[in-house]
C-alpha cells in the first residue's frame, strides 16, 4: 500500500485576535474556493476551540488544537 502525501496550501487573514478566515491557493473543487471562517471560542494554556464554516454554506464544524512539544 504506497501512501499518498497531499499537500495543500492555504492563506490566512487575522480580523482580530479571535477570528481568522482561510483562503485556498490552488482550489480543486468549487467548494475549495470559498473562505474558511474560523471563530476562536476558547484559549488554555495548551490548546484552542474553534468553531469553523464554509463560505456560506450549511457546512460547520468545532474542534481543538492542542499544543505539542
């Protein structure tokens, strides 16, 4: 089974401390070329929530980042 690396890039643009949106360079599908909001709701000292949407559809998700050593 040979993997597949997929690298994509993206572009952020900061609005404030808690709210970012994400831009694909290089989009492949029609849904690649809407923006990524991405609202922060949470800060600890090792990790963030985010709730994030695409463009304007009905499409949401919330998760954690952590951060590793």
């Amino acid at each position: 089974e040979k993997e597949v690396k997929h690298i994509d890039t993206l572009f952020i643009k900061w609005k404030n401390n808690f709210f970012y949106t994400l831009k694909m360079k290089s989009p492949k599908k029609e849904l690649d070329k809407d923006p990524i909001y991405v609202q922060i709701t949470k800060v600890t000292d090792s990790s963030f929530s985010f709730s994030a949407k695409i463009g304007f559809s009905k499409f949401k998700t919330d998760g954690t980042i952590y951060k590793v050593k």
